[in-house]
C-alpha cells in the first residue's frame, strides 16, 4: 500500500474523505494531523508546542500511573 497525504489549508480539509492512517498537512495552520477513519482525527504536537508547555510546567509527579502536572509560579 503507498503512502497516502494531502496539504492544503485548513477549511479546504474534509476530515471524512481522509482514509486511516492518512497524514493531512494544514499549511495555513502549519498543523499535521493523522486520520482513524471516519472523520476522526489526531492532532500531532510540534516541538514548539512542546516547549511551550514544559516551559509552563513547574513540577512533574506520578500519581496510580498519571502524570500530573503543577504550574509554573
């Protein structure tokens, strides 16, 4: 099976038209997200994301298995 991708912006996207598995590229929002099927989603994060968030995080600690975040003072 190839490898299936469409780019384009935003509201041109039509999440239900995306087969599983497909990477949908919104240049306009410079977001990737990546299709389950029937018109649902996942949103992957950038490394700006990422840092945006640990930089807002100011302790870290597991609790029964989940990570619990505490903000930045």
């Amino acid at each position: 099976m190839a490898i299936q991708m469409r780019r384009g912006n935003a509201a041109n996207l039509d999440k239900t038209k995306l087969v599983a598995g497909e990477i949908a590229v919104c240049l306009d929002e410079e977001k990737v997200c990546i299709s389950q099927g029937s018109g649902n989603t996942i949103d992957l994060a950038t490394k700006t994301d990422l840092d945006n968030v640990i930089a807002n995080v100011g302790a870290v600690r597991v609790d029964d298995g989940a990570l619990i975040f505490s903000p930045a003072t």
